[in-house]
C-alpha cells in the first residue's frame, strides 16, 4: 500500500522520508503487538473483514486485490520496508472488499491503530508526518486512476517502470498484469518490445 513514499520530495524539515522517520519510531518504541509470519499464497485479509490494523513489512511481498464474479483485480502491491493497511477498513473500522494476500514468503509485525494513533498523537512531526504519507496515497491513487482510464497499456507499463522499477524485480508478470489493467499476454509482448 505505501510503496514508493520515497520516490516523492517531501520536505518534513528531516531529510528523511515521512515513512522511514515513522518506522524507525515504530521500531525504536516496539510498538508491534506480534510478529506474522506468511507463506506463499497465504491471506492476510479476506474479503469483506475488518482489518484496523498497519502491518510493516519486514521481507516478502503482499498483493491487495479485489475480486469480481470473474477476475480478480490487483489494487497495490507491498514489499519488504512498506507499512500497509487495508486503508479503507484501517481509517472507517468497516468492512473492506480488499484482500491482502502474500506472494511470497513473507515476514510483518502488526501494528494495533491504537497504539499508533497513541503514538502519532503525542509527536506532532510524526503526525505531520503521517498526514503527508495519506496526502501522497491519495495523489498516487488519482495518477493510476487517470493512467488507467487515459493511457494505452504502453504508455501505463512506462509508467509504472518509471515510478516502481521494484515492481517488476519482485513481482510476478501475472500480478503486475492485472495491476496494469491488461492481459498477461500484452505485458509480455509489451515488456519484450
């Protein structure tokens, strides 16, 4: 969910990211409840559950999806370093049609929104720095909107490779195919040309 924070210049008066000065403070408190551990094809989060809670990625990789009555549509991806939530349930507490499913062998500590939100309220630079991380989300997700409703499946591939080359080093074809809002078929025929 939170990749590719550090792609974008942010000025938090740190010249750390927002979401590296968050997770060292997740760190340095130990404010995770458990540690989790995943095994390829392995659910975080099923459909229609509430998740409330961060989860920081230590190693591995996450897929978020949405299912259809005939496919299923990849939302965002999470790697080793993210912190990901299922946003939607984690800021509502509702249900989420979101599924958080691993790729691969994967390794996170879970964070209880309370004991984050403990934590962000009593540091105003954390919390300025949370407010940016959700600001950069939200512009992150207009730009695939847009992407995906204007761009031929060419120009999105170039895209995505400019702004998560990472993508393409741990992610399956398949998954970033569904991301990209194409066919297996055509990322493969694209990313040879």
């Amino acid at each position: 969910m939170m990749d590719k924070i550090d792609n974008y210049s942010i000025n938090t008066g740190d010249k750390r990211s927002p979401l590296k000065n968050i997770i060292e403070q997740i760190i340095a408190q130990r404010i995770w409840s458990k540690e989790i551990l995943l095994k390829k094809g392995d659910f975080l989060k099923m459909e229609d559950t509430i998740d409330t809670n961060l989860y920081l990625v230590e190693e591995g990789s996450l897929r978020f999806y949405i299912s259809d009555d005939h496919e299923e549509k990849t939302i965002r991806f999470g790697y080793g370093g993210d912190l990901v939530a299922a946003l939607d349930s984690f800021i509502t507490s509702s249900k989420s049609p979101l599924n958080i499913q691993s790729i691969r062998k994967t390794k996170l500590k879970l964070i209880r929104k309370s004991d984050f939100t403990d934590l962000i309220l009593k540091n105003q630079k954390l919390k300025n720095a949370w407010e940016q991380i959700l600001g950069i989300l939200l512009l992150e997700c207009m730009e695939r909107e847009i992407d995906i409703l204007t761009k031929s499946p060419l120009e999105r591939y170039k895209r995505v490779l400019a702004r998560s080359p990472r993508l393409f080093q741990e992610i399956q074809h398949k998954y970033i195919a569904s991301y990209l809002n194409m066919t297996p078929e055509t990322l493969s025929r694209i990313s040879k040309s």
